[in-house]
C-alpha cells in the first residue's frame, strides 16, 4: 500500500505521470542487471521522473535491511549472502545510462563484520572504471564502526552523504534503538578529518513531529560537524504499518527553511515537499 491510498494528500504533494519511454527503459534495465534501487523500494514518489531522466539511485547489499526504521518501506528480515558480481552489474548499468554523476546507497547490513563497507568499496571502483562517472555515497551508519567509515572514504567517492533523518529527540522512534545521534555527527567529523576536501551532504524529513527549533540546532549541529550540503524534504507515509504524518509542511515553508539553512552557511541546499537525498544529486555538486 503506498502513502496515496493511506490518507487525503494535500493539493501541493499530487503529482503529473511523466510521458516518454525513458521510465521504461531504466525500468527494463534495472531488472535485467538484477539490480535494487531505492527509488522501487522505498516507494519513492519521485521514480518515475528520475526513472524518466534515465536515472537511479543504486541499492547495494541485497534488498533486505536489518533495521526496522519506522518510516522506511525497504523489507526488513533474513538478509541474503553478498553477491560479488554487483560491483559489475552495477557499473554495466551506470555505462547504458551514461551516468555522469552515480548515487549508490545500501541497505543496513549489521549482519556483516564492516557492514559491507568493502563491498561498497568494490562498487565505487568497478563504476569509476566503467564510466569516470563522479560517484556519491549514501552508507549507512555502520553500526558506529569507524574503521569502515575509513574505509569508504579512502575509496575517494566525490560526495560522502549520510541522512539524519531527523531530530535528536525523535531518533529512537524513527530510526530505531541502533541508530545514534551522537555518532551520526562524528560521522562527518570523521570523513572531514581523513578528507578535508570530500563533499559531504545530510538530509533530513519534515512532517514527524519536529519543532522549527529543533530542527535549526540539527542544523547547527551538521554544520559544526563538517556536512556542506543539505536535502529537506517531506516524509509520505508509505503503509499503515509505518509512522503517521504528523503534518504536511507548504511548499512557502520548505523555501523559508532552505534560505535559513543557506543564511546559516550550508553551500548547497535542496528544500521542498518533493526533494530527497538524492534528488537532483548531480545538479547538487555541479
């Protein structure tokens, strides 16, 4: 069940079907290379436009995360063994697209000793050397292990990106008893200090019941912390099973947000009901 046929969306969050076989195509190829993305799997309401442009964010590690977020819709269980003809896959797909900026996030894996992080490694080599495409990270948080932070990093992807969420207070209702906000923050702290000149981008969802208060001092915090760019966007409940809407923020107040976080002194931001994290990656960092 998607979040349309949960509740009455207000008029700002409906959306047009993109014409073209461009949707078809991506669709097509992405299941003939065995390949997950976020964008089908998370329910994502912006797939088909991205699908349309013949874009992806790639989902590596399998398809089955070890985390039960409260707002994500990825599947959640027994995961499955790590398939080591991904990294090719994945770069054979990057090359049909001609991808020239490629977004590749995973799905938590705290089944695995480094949370897959060589495996993510393999991934950026294999698509830097298909394509030369620039490469943008979303890991996960690797269960606080930062020697596979180190290890990522030191794979040298153009932007390191780690979504927040949220705000502290709310971090345990919706992203799980694992997750932690402290660690989060010496996440970029971290990739700062191993690569001072590494992008680093954080996004977080509006609509769980947050406060404007707290989420400037989120803001304060990633910015103190290192992060550079910022995604706000608004959180669709996806199923019943999954966390309420606690309101639905007007496109007005996304741009009020995104000029506060800019005055404040991130260096790109992307504000509105519609962005997520990878949104528009490349036009970020263009």
């Amino acid at each position: 069940m998607t979040h349309s046929s949960v509740e009455h969306l207000p008029r700002w969050l409906k959306r047009n079907v993109p014409k073209g076989n461009a949707n078809h195509f991506t669709a097509k190829l992405i299941d003939q290379l065995r390949l997950a993305t976020v964008c089908d799997h998370a329910k994502c309401p912006n797939r088909m436009e991205c699908y349309a442009q013949k874009t992806a964010t790639f989902m590596i590690l399998g398809d089955v995360c070890t985390r039960r977020c409260g707002f994500c819709h990825v599947s959640k269980g027994k995961t499955q063994p790590v398939d080591p003809s991904e990294p090719a896959r994945l770069a054979e797909a990057a090359r049909r697209l001609e991808l020239k900026h490629v977004v590749i996030t995973c799905v938590t894996r705290d089944d695995l000793p480094d949370g897959g992080a060589a495996h993510y490694v393999r991934c950026i080599h294999a698509v830097r050397e298909a394509t030369g495409a620039a490469i943008e990270v979303l890991p996960s948080d690797f269960a606080g292990n930062g020697a596979a932070v180190d290890l990522v990093v030191d794979a040298r992807p153009e932007v390191y990106n780690h979504n927040t969420e949220t705000v502290p207070r709310l971090y345990g209702k919706v992203r799980g008893r694992k997750a932690d906000y402290r660690w989060t923050l010496e996440m970029f702290r971290r990739i700062k200090r191993r690569s001072p000149v590494m992008k680093t981008k954080s996004g977080l969802m509006l609509g769980l019941g947050e406060t404007r208060e707290e989420l400037l001092d989120t803001l304060a915090d990633l910015l103190d912390a290192g992060c550079e760019m910022l995604t706000l966007g608004q959180y669709l409940r996806p199923s019943l099973d999954h966390l309420p809407v606690a309101r639905y923020a007007e496109p007005q107040e996304f741009d009020e947000l995104g000029e506060a976080a800019r005055r404040m002194g991130f260096r790109q931001v992307a504000s509105g009901p519609f962005v997520r994290s990878s949104y528009h990656a490349r036009e970020m960092v263009a």
